[in-house]
C-alpha cells in the first residue's frame, strides 16, 4: 500500500501543474476528499490469473478486497465501470455473466456503461443482466430507434455532502460494426451527445463536478472512430474522463486540452484510483494511479468468494477436462493476433478448413478477425475452459459464397483495418498475401494474394469459411452479408467447439508454428503491458 500511495503523491504534483488556470484555490470553506474507483474491459475475468511465479493478477474477490480497503481509508468512494463487463473466462461465459455481476453489486459499485461485448448476445440476455443489477447502466448515445427512449440511463448524479457529481455514458458507435446490436437500437454521434450532456448536467441540473464515463477508447482503430482524445479536444466542461475499449495501460493519465484521461487496462488487473481534492465546490488538487491488484497484495475477500464458489463448482467439471496437450505455449503477448501471423491464428482457421471439409463442405479457405482470439494457450495439458476462454464468443460457421472480383474487394477491405483492429485476419493455409503499413500500423496495402497458390480468378466462385458475426458484417465486413453469391451455409457448429473436435484429433503434443502466410512489411507493435 505504501508503493501506491507515494506514486499518488508524485502524480498529484505532476498532474496538478497541468490542471493551472482551470482549477479555483479560492474560498475558506473545509476541504474535502472524493475517491473515483474504475475498471474497464473486465471480460468475464471472475478469477485471478496465474503468472508464472504463481502470484495472482486481478480476481473480482480480490478487487473486492482493495474496495473495502479504500472504503475504510475514505468516506467519499465512487465506483465505476468502463464497459465490456461480458465475454472472457468461460466460468462467466456459461451464465452470462451472472456472477460477475453478482460480485459487482457486492462490491457495491455505482455504475458501469455499456460497452460493444455487452451485445455479444442478445437484447433479451442483457436486458436481464440490467435486471439483476442494482447499479444502473449508463449510455447518453443509445437510443430505441421507436420512441427515443434510452436503452439505459443517460446520466446519474451523486450527491455528497458539500457537493454533487454528475456522470454521464458514452459507447463507441464502433459498437454497430464490431458486433450486431438489435436492430431496434440506434447509436448516436459520441462528441455531439457529450456536448448536449455537459451544457445540461451543468447549466440544467447544476453538478459542480461533470465525469464522462465512456467505452470509446483512446486508439483510433479506423478513421473516423471518435476516441476519449477526441472527445476531450472537442468538448469543454468534462472535469475527468474515464475510458474503456482500447485496454490500454496508463502510468499517469493523459491531460489533453485541460481535461485528464484516465483508463485502468483490462481483465480487473488494475484499479484505477483518482483522488480529487474539492474546496467551495470545484477541485483544488488530483491524483491518480493505476493500483495492481493480486492475491499476495490484497488476498480474496470471503465474501465475494463464497458468492462466486456455486459458479464455479458447477463449471468445473466439465471445464477442467483436458482437450489437448502443446509442446510449448501458444503465446497471445499483447493482443498480437491484431498485429501479424500469429500460430494460435493459424491454428484456428485450419481447423475451421479442416471440420468444415470433414463436414464434406466446400471451403477454399477461412478467415477470422483477430479479435476472435482472446488468450494464447499455456504449455501442457491444455482444459476446455482455456480454450472456450481463448475462444469465447458463441460464433458459428459460416460458409460465404463470392465471386473472385468480390473476394478482391474482400482482401482490399482487409488492408485497411489497421493494425490492432479486431478485424486484422487471421487466415488458413491455403491463404497467402503481404501487407505493408506505415511506422503506425495504418494505411495498408496488399499485395501477391493467392488462394491455393494461385491469384484470384475474377470469374471463379469461392467458398469462405467464417463466423457468423463476420459473415454478418461484424468488424466492417458488410462485403460479406452484401456481395455474397447465395444465402451462406450456417455449420450449426460453434467455432470453440469445432476448434475441440479438431486439436483433439492432432497427434500431440501439437507445437506452435507459423509458415509466413502472412508477411507484415513496415508497422508496429503494441505495447507489452
């Protein structure tokens, strides 16, 4: 606790230069200190994860832990979440959610806002997750196309004594092209939403302190996607904003136009805690850090661990059984399937050509976004619930039928996701190509595509295999639900489970292995944190 109590300190200093000129130190009145709490992208993260020494990182009883020590330390605590609540571990998966929410109430949080994985599933299946939680979800941007009513809430506004708080949501409007929201919903434009919130909240409700709590990242995946960055240039009158989606590690925040950007990297495996000193209603000072959280600094907390042993006694089960064995570990590093070949992405596609073929389907080959790809696999013996977490989306596959001038446009579509996009392809063997991008990762362009070893013929039909999601325009591939040939083939298998039949009919231990099938020229790499 020491360790990140000195880095606040430092921070505040450091932090509290920029804030000059927009922060009053006027008045008599008593100080008086306010505690943001916040997590984003925890992904269905319900346990710890291992590291090599053993020492645990993240784990909702051990979040729990950290919560109630700060709830000790202070009496003004705010507890938000940045979004993408769902799909990860395969605990959480199985009862969508459930227990992730469970232990969030028990946490006591305050909030959280929609962010793109809560419509992996249905309408129907978030809706009872909003049910079941007595904190409400926030989104001032999405809207029933019928009657304008929000999906969520918009707003909520905390009072404390001397002050109010008002927080208001925002989700990328990536959301319609990452997944496939219901159709009766509408995503509206994030910057002009978030001026309409700030003139209300602080002309209209008269909040002395404005938070926006967003899930639009602080990487530009495509042109055109509004980031918190963007935000913070375009709008005046947030005093703090805390992001999601991107899963980006910050040391310190990032102060743009006046306004600090904070975000806590993904799977529970930071809190980020911003200390807000406020004096005659306006914030006088601020600190923030991103506190690890482990097994060893903050040991799980009884309460929330017996509210989460009946999930996870009921999964173990069938989840531990062992599904195949690797010689060496798969590795993921720091979202990589985005960026390159990587050989869990080959693995993946071949068993697509390989279940589908065995299916007597045809296929010429496969392709999936590497965002598909959530984990790598370890060394050894390898369970069913690594693989339904490396793979946790309920997709299933499909086969696309399009002529090769349109399967053209396809690999064209290709090279201008940017590295990092969930969109980047993972492809099967029968697939080779070259990208090229700048020093950023952007502007792609493709070259030397063949199928089979051949380029593509204009004239012929091709058979693709796929997920459902892309085949339905997920990740920007509208090419795929608007230039297809015929209705797609539907396997009726879902690609975790497709991935099973296949490794387990591999002699093992299989060996991780790429063969070049996609060369990367120029680009970047992510951040290893």
């Amino acid at each position: 606790m020491k360790k990140y109590t000195a880095l606040l300190a430092a921070i505040s200093l450091a932090v509290a230069t920029l804030w000059t000129g927009c922060l009053s130190n006027s008045g008599t009145d008593a100080e008086t200190k306010l505690v943001v709490l916040h997590v984003n992208d925890h992904h269905g993260s319900v346990t710890s994860r291992k590291d090599k020494d053993g020492v645990g990182h993240g784990g909702l009883a051990e979040r729990a832990t950290f919560i109630k020590q700060v709830r000790s330390a202070y009496d003004n605590v705010l507890v938000l979440d940045s979004g993408d609540i769902n799909t990860g571990m395969a605990v959480s998966n199985m009862f969508d959610a459930a227990p992730d929410l469970a232990a969030l109430d028990a946490m006591g949080y305050d909030a959280t806002v929609f962010g793109n994985h809560e419509f992996d599933k249905s309408l129907a299946v978030l809706k009872k997750q909003m049910e079941s939680t007595k904190f409400p979800w926030l989104s001032a941007n999405i809207k029933y196309k019928d009657n304008g009513k929000y999906l969520g809430t918009p707003y909520i506004i905390k009072k404390y004594k001397g002050f109010t708080v008002g927080i208001f949501g925002l989700t990328t409007r990536r959301t319609e092209i990452l997944e496939n929201p219901d159709e009766s919903l509408e995503f509206f434009d994030e910057i002009e939403t978030a001026k309409e919130m700030v003139s209300f909240l602080r002309n209209k409700k008269k909040v002395d302190i404005l938070i926006e709590l967003g899930h639009l990242g602080d990487v530009e995946e495509v042109t055109g996607h509004e980031t918190s960055i963007k935000l913070a240039q375009a709008v005046e009158g947030i005093d703090l904003i805390i992001d999601g989606h991107s899963h980006s590690f910050f040391g310190e925040p990032k102060v743009v136009n006046g306004t600090p950007i904070v975000t806590s990297n993904e799977w529970g495996k930071y809190v980020g805690q911003a200390v807000l000193t406020i004096k005659n209603k306006k914030i006088v000072d601020f600190a923030w850090s991103p506190v690890e959280i482990t097994d060893k600094a903050f040991p799980p907390d009884a309460e929330v661990s017996a509210l989460l042993k009946p999930y996870l006694d009921k999964a173990a089960a069938e989840l531990q059984t062992i599904q195949m064995t690797t010689s060496e570990e798969f590795p993921f590093g720091a979202k990589l399937p985005r960026y390159m070949e990587m050989a869990i992405g080959d693995l993946v596609c071949d068993a697509t050509v390989a279940q589908l073929e065995k299916l007597g389907v045809d296929v010429d080959f496969a392709f999936h976004g590497g965002g598909t790809i959530r984990t790598g696999l370890p060394q050894g013996p390898v369970t069913k619930e690594q693989i339904i977490t490396m793979l946790p989306f309920e997709n299933y596959i499909y086969v696309i039928t399009l002529k090769g001038s349109t399967l053209k446009e396809l690999f064209e579509y290709i090279a201008t996701l940017n590295q990092g996009a969930g969109g980047f392809a993972q492809v099967s063997k029968e697939v080779s190509y070259t990208l090229t991008y700048d020093e950023q990762g952007r502007n792609g362009k493709i070259s030397d595509v063949t199928i089979n070893g051949k380029p593509i013929d204009d004239n012929k039909i091709y058979h693709v295999g796929t997920t459902d999601y892309n085949a339905e325009g997920g990740d920007g591939y509208v090419i795929l639900k608007n230039k297809r040939e015929e209705a797609p083939y539907n396997s009726s298998l879902l690609l975790s489970d497709m991935f099973i039949e296949y490794v387990k009919s591999l002699p093992q231990p299989i060996a991780p292995k790429t063969d070049g099938r996609i060369k990367v020229i120029g680009g970047t790499l992510p951040n290893k944190k």
